[in-house]
C-alpha cells in the first residue's frame, strides 16, 4: 500500500548507496502481528513499473521480496524495481552478472550499476530490519547458478572477500547474529539449499540434465542454515529463493514450489517463469462485462506474485497469485494455495 509513512529499516552493517526519492514508502497493511510478502520470482525482462505498481497496490503487501535475474545484466530493470514505493529486499540472481566475470576497477561495469541502485535494499550476506512489521531478511550468497561450484569466484572475491562456500557460509551465519528475538526472520537467496531433493521435479532438482547428483541446491545455504540452527538457536520460519523455474525442461510438467522441513521451516521457490502473460480475447471480454474498457481498447497482462500471509509469527499461508491489470481495472486473476497452517 502506498503512503507517506516509511518502514525504517536497518541494515547492518550500513554502508553508502545511491539515493532515491522514491524508497520503502509504504506502511503496514495490517497490524505487525499479521504480515503479507509479495514474492516476485525470477523476473527475465517482465517487469513494467506502472502495471506491476498497479498489481501490487491491489496485493497491499507490508514488504516485497525479489529472487533476483532480473535480466542480463539488465540495469534499466533493476533501477525501475529500485524506484518501487514498497518496503522490499532483493537478491542478485546469476543473470545478473552474466557479462561481468570480474571486478574491473577501472569502470563501472553493470553489475556495480545494479548494486548502486538497489543501494542497502540489496541484502547480500547482510540483514536488512523493518521494525514496525517485525520482520528481518537475511540475504545469501549472490549471482547463484546453483550446484557445487562457486559461481563468479572474482566477483565474490573483489566484491564481498568470499573465496569458498565454507566462508559463504560463515557470511550469512553472521549476517543472521544479532536479529532481534521479536523479529520473524526470512532467509532471502537466488537459489535454495541442497538436501531438499534430487528427483527432477524436486524444488531444486536438476531437470534438464540427467545421470548424475539431482540436487543442484546450494552448499553454502545448507550448512549456513545448519550453523544458525544448531550452534545459535535461531529458528529460521522462511527461506524464499528462485532460479529454480517452475516449469520443468523438455516438456516434464511443473516442480514442487514448496517444502515444509521437519522443523517447520518453510522452503518457498517463487520462481514462475514467465511471470507475465498476456491477457487474451476472452479474458478481455471478461473483464469488459465488468465495466472494464471496450474489447479495441482492453489492452492488459496477469502477472504472477506468491503471497505469504503471517499470522502471529507463523506462516498462516502461502498462495501462488495471478493479478491482471488492464488499463483502468485490477483484478485478482487467479489463486492456487500451496501452504496453510492447519
């Protein structure tokens, strides 16, 4: 919801960002003991900063989370998300760096453009607090592209001093200390954790290679998580994460969005990709019966969002949300729940 009032969030450790007039405007949508997160997955170029705006002014979240790929290295993208008038995290995905291998230091390449104008909402192995909704987002190891390797090894190294995934690892650990005990924590990452399946359709399985280790979760993630579990006792209700896609290569059908660990921490993938569809005849004719513009006129999409709705520091629910937007009219298009407390 739009409003003059600002969430004041808190990142530690601080550090400088480009300015923008435009930053974290909204307020709680809801008291802080009931929380709604808009995740926008895997974004690969659909993104329109007045029809997304639109989408999300109907969703009212307190806070919106972005899986990051917003493009190739697609500046234009990221500046527009940054100028969204949402309290929000974000992630750079490995398409965010697909160019940049290194750190030039001479220029400014695209990737230190995108960071300068995401600024501290860029959550990178730090913890960005929004007091008055009680929510902390730790972020995990950027430009991801899963599996064992460490992907963009010079620029983890030049950017954030990571050579390995033990050291990843011990990033976000840290990043998470401190988090205040009122606080519900989210774990903010490109890519998910391994040990949560090797088969196909598994929320991280490998699906478009096959004979060998389905599970192309992140090391660092999992033992990080593992480190925060069992040595501080931080209890972790939510890691959100991407890359991932929902629709499965080859034609296999669609992967499990989804799991709920044996302690009760919920994995989300919110990678739906494409996450932006056109609005077609007869859905325009729908919408006309609605008092919507003429058929000629009717130019609109349905763009894909995952909702989280907390309820006194628990996931209540979690549902896959398609919102259309037409010029004059937003409607919720469709909802699929994949989560609710019993």
């Amino acid at each position: 919801m739009l409003s003059a009032w600002f969430h004041a969030p808190t990142i530690f450790p601080l550090f400088s960002y480009c300015l923008n007039p435009k930053r974290n405007l909204s307020c709680p949508s809801m008291a802080a003991s009931s929380i709604r997160i808009a995740v926008v997955g895997d974004v690969h170029d659909c993104w329109n900063f007045e029809q997304d705006s639109k989408a999300l002014e109907f969703l009212k979240p307190d806070l919106v989370l972005f899986t990051g790929d917003f493009g190739d290295e697609n500046v234009e993208v990221v500046q527009s998300v940054a100028n969204l008038e949402f309290a929000k995290a974000v992630i750079l995905g490995n398409h965010d760096s697909w160019f940049t291998r290194q750190f030039s230091g001479r220029e400014k390449d695209k990737v230190q453009l995108q960071l300068e104008c995401l600024g501290k909402e860029h959550v990178a192995y730090q913890r960005l607090d929004f007091p008055l909704i009680k929510v902390s987002v730790v972020g995990g190891r950027p430009f991801s592209h899963g599996g064992k390797p460490l992907f963009r090894k010079k620029l983890l190294s030049a950017r954030y001093g990571v050579k390995d995934m033990d050291e990843s690892a011990k990033r976000i650990q840290k990043a998470a200390l401190g988090t205040p005990e009122d606080h519900f924590l989210v774990i903010l990452a490109h890519n998910g954790p391994t040990g949560l399946g090797s088969a196909l359709n598994d929320i991280c399985g490998k699906d478009w290679e096959f004979g060998s280790d389905g599970d192309h979760g992140d090391p660092d993630l999992s033992h990080a998580i593992s480190l925060l579990k069992e040595n501080n006792h931080v209890s972790i209700p939510l890691v959100v994460f991407g890359h991932m896609h929902k629709e499965l290569a080859y034609g296999n059908g669609f992967r499990k969005m989804i799991v709920v660990g044996a302690d009760n921490t919920i994995f989300l993938n919110g990678a739906i990709v494409p996450r932006v569809k056109t609005l077609g005849d007869e859905e325009k004719r729908s919408l006309d019966d609605l008092g919507a513009l003429s058929s000629s006129e009717a130019k609109g999409t349905t763009r894909a969002f995952t909702l989280v709705e907390i309820s006194e520091g628990r996931v209540a629910k979690i549902a896959e949300t398609w919102v259309s937007v037409t010029e004059d009219q937003t409607t919720l298009e469709e909802e699929k729940i994949l989560f609710e407390a019993s």
